[in-house]
C-alpha cells in the first residue's frame, strides 16, 4: 500500500517538473512574441511618420520641391 502511494508521488513530482518545464517554454515564446509585436508596432510607425514626411514634402512650395516633382514626371 506504501509503495502505491510513494508511486503516486513520484509521478505527481515528475508531472509538475514536466509542467514546469512546459510553462518555462511557452514563456520564452510568448518573449519572443512580445518583441515580435514590438518591432510590428515601430514598422508601422515609421511608415506612418514616412507617409506624414513624404506628403508634407510633395506638398510643399520649395523650389526644391517643385524641381523633384518635374523629375519625377519626367521619369513616369
């Protein structure tokens, strides 16, 4: 009857060293996810800033500018 017993805590001790184990896992995934999102979110927000800047100089009445523009029609 002891050995069921010592069994049966031996096998809960192994389950929850696997549990850990499992739960050590999916922490680190959910780090590297995490920085995943993280680099999304700033590619986005540079894109968003690109887009801002480019409309703010396509816009703009700088000699510059306008010589730019009469490039890029002449390139399409």
């Amino acid at each position: 009857m002891v050995d069921f017993y010592q069994e049966q805590v031996k096998k809960a001790e192994s389950n929850i060293k696997k549990a850990k184990e499992r739960l050590e896992k999916a922490k680190e995934r959910l780090d590297i996810a995490k920085g995943k999102v993280e680099i999304v979110v700033q590619l986005q927000e540079a894109q968003k800033e690109y887009k801002e800047l480019r409309e703010k100089i396509r816009s703009g009445d700088n000699p510059k500018v306008i010589k730019l523009k009469q490039k890029e029609k002449e390139v399409l």
